[in-house]
C-alpha cells in the first residue's frame, strides 16, 4: 500500500521519517499542514485503512490543486501490509 503525506516545498524533513522535527518546522512557518488537511479530508470512523488513505490522497490532491502559490506537494512512502 502507498501512504501520501501534504508537505511543502521549503521543509526539509520527511514527514514519515522525522515527523516531530518536520511537524515542528511546518508550524513555526505557519502551514499548519496538518490541520489543513484534516478539514479538506472528509473522514469517517467506519472507514477501513484504504479509504482513508483514498480520502487524504483526494485531499492532498485537491489542496494542490488549487494551490496557487506552488507551496505544497505531496509525498509518498510504500508499505507492505502483512497478512
């Protein structure tokens, strides 16, 4: 399974690798990225793990998509998921 994460283009830490340091340097900017995304993603508690990760994409996508000052992007990290 792929994972997306909405980050931008000046912050120098992987949001899967180092989340406190990139979360940290995302809201001393004042990106608040996180946030952001959670009021984009339309969530629900009965979704399984693949709909919420279809639901971030489509958000993340759609916060791109109408980003018009090229701040953000979207990257993505692949996991296998055991049986």
């Amino acid at each position: 399974m792929t994972e997306f994460k909405l980050t931008t283009n000046d912050n120098p830490y992987d949001p899967f690798e180092d989340f406190d340091q990139w979360f940290m340097y995302d809201n001393q900017k004042g990106y608040s990225s996180c946030s952001m995304l959670m009021r984009i993603a339309k969530l629900n508690d009965d979704f399984s793990e693949k709909e919420i990760n279809d639901e971030i994409e489509r958000a993340i996508d759609d916060i791109i998509k109408y980003d018009f000052t090229d701040t953000y992007k979207k990257v993505s990290k692949d996991y296998e998921i055991p049986n």
